[in-house]
C-alpha cells in the first residue's frame, strides 16, 4: 500500500545529508547564520499571505512567530502561526478539489480508503491545541545543536475542526488484532533516486492517542491552507509538532513503530555525544511549559511602577493548574491569575500578574504546574537533537527600568 502513495513532508535527520543535497535543502539548517539572515528574508509564496511583520523568516521552511507578536490574545492567528516544513509544500493544486483528498485507513477490521468528502459524514469536532516543533527553544542550549535555532516562535495555539479518529475506526470495524501505535504518513511526492524510508514522513505514536486524534480540515475556522498541512492534516493533541502529520495520506494501526528514519533515528532523546538511535525516548508528548510574553526588552527601558506581566502555559496532554511569575530571577515567586478562557487541557493558558517594577535591571521568569502536580523544569535536558526545552530558566527575559 505504501509504494501506491506519494508521501513525506517533515525531515531533518543526520544522515540523510545526500536525500537532502538532491531536493536543494542540504542547508536549510542555517543555525545561527540562519537567525542572523532571518530579516532579510521574505517569505516563501506557499506562505505569502502571512504577515511579514510577525514572523522570522529562518528559511523557505521554518518561520518563527516574533515573541512580541504573541499578544494577549489566546489563539495564535493563522498569519502570524510558525511554520516548520522538512521538504517542499507540495503544489498548491491540491487543494483544487478538497473533497476529493484520500486517506488510507488500515490496521482496521475493514481497511480502505476515505475520501475528504467521505470523511466529513463521519462526525465533526472542535479542539483547541497547542502546535509546538519539538525543537522549540533549541536556540537557548549552549551547545548549539544542528537546526533551526527557534526560540519561543515555533509553537502557537489554535483551533481544529474535523473528524474523530475514533469515529472512522469505529465506522470501519473497529482496530484489528495487535494494534499498539497510530502511525501517521504524510502526501508529498518523493524524487526519483531516493531511498523513500530515508525522508518519508511516517510518525507512530501509541495507540492511546486514538482516544483524542482528529483528521482536520480546518483550522482557526478556515478551511485548512497549504503552509498548515491542508487539505487534510493528522491532528495529536499533547504531542509535539512532528506527530501532527500535514498531507496526510495513510493512518495505519500497527504493531511496530514505522521504519521510517524519522521515526527510527529521527526525533530521539539522545544524550549528546552519542547517535541517535530506535532504542531513545522519541519525542511524544510534550510536557509542562510556560514563557513571559511581556513586558520584552525590545521595546528599550521601561518606566518605573506597575506592569503587567503576562504569557502563557500549557501541560502537553494535561491541563494547567497554576503558574508563578519571578522578577528576580527565580529567587522569589508569587502566582499568577490564569485569564482568558480555558479552552481544554490540550490549549495554552494566558497568565497575568500585576507587578511594581523600580528603576533597575529585571529578570522575569514564569513557572507553571499541570493538574497532575508537575512542575515546569528549571534546566533544560542537554540532547544531541536540542528537542523538548521547557527550562523556565532558559526561557526567562530580562528588562531594564529606568
């Protein structure tokens, strides 16, 4: 079934340096040259239609929402939203005639393939999500690891709309025998000459996040664009960005994670100095995270007296149970009001907390708590990928009042 598809989407795995030459992105991973290039790039067409303002253009395929553009606002607009792409979007032509996108639905008792239009009589759903690359934050380790130096932009909050997962496996029988992993592969068409396992976009994930998976057709109440995965996109709320498969043409219920090397070698936990390999914690769900949106050194000194401190938190696959705000770098902390509304434990709260700033320098930091009683980390865990930085540390800003 899978030599009949066109497949992958998102790559960036060592070794596949050749694949990678061959499509013209040996250098998407600018590192800090990137960063430093950002402003003076445009954006690519596929996302013409975003803000430029809003946005740090790293490459053609990774853009970064500007943390001053976060706002106070719970949903993150579509036009400022961070794109992450590890090949070419595919052509726009597919979204000609949306109704007629397939999926591949197998692992199931009554395996076949759905149609978008299919799909929509299946039932309809409504979830608020973060969507955060894995590598978010990466630009804050030391150690420079190889990518995109993100640091708070690849991630915002939004909402989906499409068909339960659950749904579609119940209308076709329900799972067969051994299914232990929701694996997800995405639809753009492979080059001639490559190794398809070495850039196919092939995700599994376990089974458990069947319970709460969506096939998504829209997005912040349109339907779903190019830049986002459109026509149809794998929607696995908790888990980072890379399991949230764009063009998705097969969902498969298996008994073995995919072979692809994405999967294999891709998005592993390796502690640095090593190789990644199929035996390190993938990169799943993600965990209790928090920033400071404002106030931001940018925008010069501040003046001395009141401010409002503000950000947002999120708990992966769990709810938010609080969140404290330090001016002094951690030293101190006093909780923070959680405002706004809460739109499910898969979306991000904002967080406010009024505070009188004297003339001097401030380091302002935020650390939030899950409704299971975890709490946001202090240092970030060092790997040889730069994947899963929640460090309230790392992500804490300083701001001069005078």
């Amino acid at each position: 079934m899978k030599d009949s598809m066109t497949l992958p989407r998102r790559h960036l795995l060592a070794g596949s340096a050749a694949a990678l030459s061959a499509l013209g992105l040996a250098g998407w991973t600018g590192g800090a040259r990137a960063q430093a290039a950002a402003a003076a790039k445009p954006l690519p067409a596929y996302a013409g239609w975003k803000t430029p303002d809003a946005l740090i253009v790293h490459s053609s395929s990774t853009l970064e929402t500007r943390r001053s553009a976060f706002g106070t606002s719970v949903i993150t607009p579509s036009n400022q939203l961070y794109v992450r792409n590890n090949l070419p979007a595919p052509d726009a032509a597919i979204l000609d005639n949306r109704d007629a996108w397939s999926v591949a639905i197998d692992g199931v008792k009554n395996p076949r393939s759905l149609t978008l239009a299919e799909l929509r009589t299946l039932g309809v759903e409504t979830v608020a999500t973060v969507l955060q690359c894995s590598g978010n934050g990466r630009g804050f380790f030391p150690s420079k690891p190889s990518g995109t130096p993100w640091q708070v932009g690849a991630a915002g909050c939004v909402v989906w709309s499409g068909v339960p997962l659950r749904n579609v496996v119940a209308a076709l029988g329900g799972l067969a025998d051994g299914a232990a992993y929701l694996t997800g592969t995405g639809g753009e068409k492979l080059p001639e000459g490559v190794d398809p396992l070495s850039v196919l976009v092939e995700r599994s994930v376990p089974v458990k996040a069947l319970d709460d998976a969506l096939l998504a057709w829209e997005m912040n109440g349109e339907p779903l664009s190019l830049a986002h995965g459109g026509p149809l996109r794998l929607v696995v709320p908790g888990y980072q960005g890379v399991n949230n498969i764009k063009y998705v043409k097969r969902v498969a219920f298996t008994s073995a994670q995919s072979q692809a090397r994405i999967m294999s070698h891709g998005y592993r936990m390796s502690p640095p100095g090593s190789k990644a390999s199929p035996d390190q914690p993938s990169v799943w769900e993600m965990g209790v995270k928090s920033w400071i949106n404002g106030p931001l050194p940018d925008k010069g000194a501040l003046k001395p007296g009141q401010v409002q401190v503000h950000g947002v938190a999120f708990g992966g696959t769990r709810g938010i149970k609080g969140v404290e705000v330090s001016v002094d770098g951690g030293k101190t902390w006093l909780a923070a009001k959680l405002i706004g509304p809460d739109l499910g434990p898969f979306a991000w709260r904002q967080f406010a907390l009024p505070v009188r700033l004297e003339a001097g320098s401030h380091v302002l930091a935020s650390r939030a708590t899950d409704t299971a009683g975890n709490v946001q980390a202090e240092q970030r865990e060092e790997n040889l990928g730069g994947y899963n930085n929640a460090s309230w540390r790392d992500h804490a800003v300083s701001v001069t009042v005078a």
